[in-house]
C-alpha cells in the first residue's frame, strides 16, 4: 500500500507545529481529536478555526492519498491559504473577520 499509517502521523505533528506558529498556542492532537474535532462546551473562534483547519487537513490527507503522493505541510498550508483567499473574496467581511481570526500565512 502506497499510503502508510507513519505518513499521516507525521502530517498531523506537522499540522501542530504550524498551528503553534499561527496562533502562538501548542496543541497535541489525539485520535479523536483528528476524527471527531476537539469537543467542548465554550467553542471560542480559536477552536473552531482549528476545527475547520482539521477538516482541510482531513481533506488534504485523502487527496494526497488518491492522488498518490505523499502529504507535507506545504501542501496543506497552500490549501488552507487557497481558502483563506477564496472565502475572503466571495464571503460577507464581518463573517470572513468572526471566522478567520487569525491568518494562515507565516511571516
């Protein structure tokens, strides 16, 4: 099999570390956590950009998979940017703002 197990466990501590980057805030992420979101009764904006981001990386993983190539963080943080811009330019702005709190891009 093409895909392996190991691949997509070093995506999601990749995933952590630039989550860190963009938002100053350490996650670890555990299975549930990749499956199901990160469950909590007082959902800031924070957690649910990282929710969403978790969905894209999710997204990103079967992609890479069907495609057959092997997944990295670049690719996903192009995929996020690509939203980030896409939904910028086509979404009401104070919704985009309440949503993207923080921006994808590392300076």
């Amino acid at each position: 099999m093409f895909y392996h197990c190991s691949r997509s466990k070093q995506f999601w501590s990749e995933f952590e570390l630039y989550w860190c980057l963009i938002s100053n805030q350490r996650i670890c992420l555990c299975l549930e956590n990749v499956l199901f979101g990160i469950l909590t009764e007082n959902a800031c904006p924070l957690l649910q950009l990282l929710n969403y981001f978790i969905i894209i990386g999710k997204l990103y993983l079967c992609d890479c998979r069907s495609k057959q190539i092997l997944p990295n963080i670049y690719g996903f943080r192009a995929k996020i940017i690509a939203k980030y811009e896409t939904e910028e330019k086509i979404s009401n702005k104070e919704f985009f703002k309440r949503k993207w709190i923080l921006t994808p891009y590392l300076n």
